[in-house]
C-alpha cells in the first residue's frame, strides 16, 4: 500500500513536471510567434521603403538623362550656328 502511494505521487509530480514543461514551452513558442509576426512586419515595411527609393531613384536617373540629353542637343545647336557665323 505504501509503495503504492509512493508510486502514485511519484507518477503525480512527473506529469506536474511534465505539464510545467508544456506551459514553459507554449510561452516560449507565444513569443517566438510574436517575435516572427514584428520581424514579418518590418520586413514589410522595410521592402515597401525600399521599392519607394527604388521608384524615386529610378525617376530621378530618367529626369538626369534628360537634362544629359538636353544639354548635348543645346550644345550640337549652339556648334551649328557657331559654325555657320
């Protein structure tokens, strides 16, 4: 009978453990969860700042090649009526 008892509150303590465990790890596993969504999140708001820059350098690269292209039609034009004077 004591043996009994001695292995019923044997059995008893390793499952609390064991259930101690199970919290202790879905805490673990809540934050862990947490943690993914906020690094999602800034993964997200760094990719839209991203393609933002990449539109605005891409706009301003365009508007540089124009001024380029201007300037070197202003030039041509500027050669020709000096060659003509």
């Amino acid at each position: 009978m004591i043996l009994l008892s001695k292995k019923k509150l044997l059995q008893e303590d390793v499952a609390g453990q064991e259930e101690a465990e199970v919290v202790c790890l879905r805490k673990d596993l809540d934050e862990a969860l947490k943690e993914r969504l906020a690094a999602n999140e800034k993964l997200a708001n760094s990719d839209a700042a991203l393609k933002e820059c990449m539109q605005q350098l891409s706009s301003l690269q365009e508007e540089q090649e124009q001024k380029i292209q201007d300037a070197v039609i202003k030039q041509k034009v500027n050669l020709r009526r000096h060659r003509k004077n």
